[in-house]
C-alpha cells in the first residue's frame, strides 16, 4: 500500500531513533534491513558491506539467507559499489550482471530489484543496500530510490560508527591475547594454556549464569591473568624446583604488577583484565595474595579465572612439576571447595566436567619433534 509523505517520514524517523541506540553491529545491521524493506515495500533487503582487505562484500542480514561473503565484483550490487552509482532493475534475468544461481539454489525468485551504495562521512562506498521484488505491481520508482537514499542517509554514520567500533574492539582483544600469550611465553608456558583458560572461563561464567556479554569480556579478558610476569626476573620465573622465601615473595608480585599495568584504562576489556590480573590469586577463605579478599568480595571474574588457571596448570607440565593425572587434580578441587575455591563453582566445574575436558583436548599442546 502507498504510504504519504507524513507516514514515510515518520516511519523513517522511527527506525532512524531506534538505530541511532544500537551499538551492536549485527543488531544495528538488522534494523537498517528491515528500515529499507519496509520503506519501499519491498519482499526483502539484504544490507552488504565491503571488506578491502579481503576485496569481498558480506552480508549477515539478507532476508532469507544466511551470512553470505562473495567478491566484491560479483553481481548486480558489485556493479553498483564498483561505479557508485544507483540501479532500478524491474528484470532482473535482462541484466548481465544478475546471479542466476542463488536463486537456482534457493528456489526464491527474483523480479525486481533495487540497490544504492551507501556512502561514509568522506564520501567512500563502504557497502551497498539491496532490496528485492517490489509487492506493488509496476516495480520499483525514481521515488522509491528518493526515499530510502533518504533513509540510507540518516544511518550511514550510525553504521559506520558502529562497525568502527567492532573493528577498534577486535583490535584490542588481539592485543590482550598477544599480550597473554608474550607473559606466558616468559614462563614458557604454549598459547594453549591461555587459550584454555579463556574457554574455561567463558563456560564456567556462562554456567554461572552471566550475561552473554560478561561470559564474552571474561573470555577475552582472561588471557591477561599473568601479565604480570613480564617483570618478573628469568631467574625466579624459570627456576626449576620449589621457590624460597623471598623466591615466592618476589614471584607473588606478579598480580599487582599486572593490575597496575592495566589499571589506568577505561576500556570495558581492559578493566575486566586489570580485576583478572589482581584477584585471580584471592582464596575463597582469605589467605589468598596480594589483598587477602574473601568469599564474594573476590570479584566473580576472579573466582572464575582461579578454577579455570589451576585446572589447566595442575595438568600441564610446567618447568618446576609434572602434570598431575585427573584423579589428583579432582581430589584436589573437592579439598578446596570453600577454601580456595568457590563452592559453588566447584560443583559447576564437577556438574559439567565432560565440557571442560572436551576443551582441554580441543586445544591440548602439541611439540614438534
């Protein structure tokens, strides 16, 4: 049904509102596919965004399909980033560029299209808006490419923005992972155990009950649990067999000196990895280091990361021990519920012990020779 001018913009105005909160990529994304259906009267919009490091487009909201990545100069909206320029095709199969097989695979069929590149704030295409078979007949019009150029107008800088900060936040989990991994490597320690930490610990927090997006900064915070011992000296860090007094005091400033790199950041990733770093040493009873936290005043991300770090130490060769067999590091786990450890993390990590051991397998350390 043909909307007036007033129910346009105030269709438009009301996705442009609820666009403007979602900072969420995949979400936002989303919302702007349906904003672009729904403006035109259209069956369906797919919004594709161009990789150039990859030379693909990709999309995760095409109405109908699954997540799709293809090259950038393939078909109808590849024509269309290529040049930068607007197409109203109302036969699809009389265009050279149009792929016939997604629709051979699907069995959907395409009549009428139109695509428009959408622009960012220095007048770059970063990606194309698509939408298919207009449900009034006569397909699609100069007026219906007006409208949602409008539409695409007020979002682009919402789009931009939000996978700007995608790409600033996967930036820094890799970070933190490298950053992981080099304080690991000083104790020559593999990649793996931090990988498995992470894992450990996203699955205890999901068991736990936390919020998909804290079980993720968990996860991706954990890595960073021993930075500390970047500043520890080789001779301490290395040294095989038992440490001495001062040995141990000197090794236990690990935690503190982790925080304290990491402190300063605002950074939702970066504070998650500071608590890690600081309290993943705490016992549940008090006599852990370097603050003598108790119970729950232990942030849970440290209670997490202390069963995940000591599953995976205790089983793992390290220069001053041996892996301990299962059997050991269970009767170990059950002596320390309540004392160093959460109870009710324990009985989490016994309830579902299959998944934890599926983990350690999936990345176990492998040695060349």
């Amino acid at each position: 049904m043909k909307q007036n001018a007033n129910e346009l913009l105030e269709l438009i105005f009301s996705y442009v509102t609820k666009i403007a909160s979602i900072h969420e990529p995949d979400k936002l994304l989303v919302e702007v596919a349906k904003m672009g259906r729904d403006i035109v009267n259209a069956d369906r919009c797919s919004v594709w965004m161009l990789d150039s490091d990859t030379n693909t487009l990709w999309t995760k909201v095409a109405h109908g399909v699954d997540f799709l990545r293809i090259p950038a100069d393939s078909g109808i909206v590849g024509d269309v980033i290529a040049k930068a320029e607007a197409k109203i095709i109302n036969d699809v199969y009389a265009d050279p560029h149009f792929n016939r097989s997604v629709d051979e695979e699907t069995g959907y069929k395409t009549e009428t299209m139109m695509v428009l590149p959408i622009h960012n704030s220095l007048d770059k295409v970063v990606g194309a808006m698509q939408v298919i078979n207009k449900k009034e007949r006569g397909g699609f019009t100069q007026e219906d490419l007006q409208h949602l150029l409008l539409a695409s107008t007020y979002v682009a800088e919402s789009i931009e923005s939000s996978l700007l900060l995608e790409e600033i936040d996967a930036t820094q989990r890799e970070l933190v992972y490298i950053m992981g991994v080099t304080g690991e490597s000083r104790s020559k320690e593999t990649g793996n155990h931090v990988k498995r930490v992470a894992e450990y610990s996203r699955l205890l927090a999901e068991l736990y009950g936390l919020s998909d997006k804290e079980c993720n900064v968990l996860k991706d915070a954990s890595p960073m649990h021993d930075l500390g011992k970047i500043a520890i000296p080789d001779a301490v860090l290395n040294k095989p067999g038992r440490f001495n007094e001062e040995e141990r005091r000197i090794m236990d400033t690990h935690a503190e000196l982790g925080y304290n790199i990491l402190k300063g950041s605002e950074r939702t990733l970066l504070k998650a990895a500071a608590i890690v770093a600081y309290q993943h040493h705490e016992k549940y009873n008090g006599t852990g280091y370097p603050n003598q936290l108790k119970g729950e005043a232990i942030h849970i991300y440290g209670r997490i990361t202390a069963i995940a770090d000591v599953f995976d130490a205790l089983g793992s060769d390290r220069v001053y021990k041996k892996a301990w067999d299962d059997e050991k590091i269970f009767k170990l786990f059950r002596e320390e519920q309540g004392e160093h450890f959460d109870p009710k993390l324990v009985d989490l990590f016994f309830e579902n012990l299959e998944q934890f051991l599926t983990i350690r397998e999936t990345f176990k350390d492998t040695y060349d020779g």
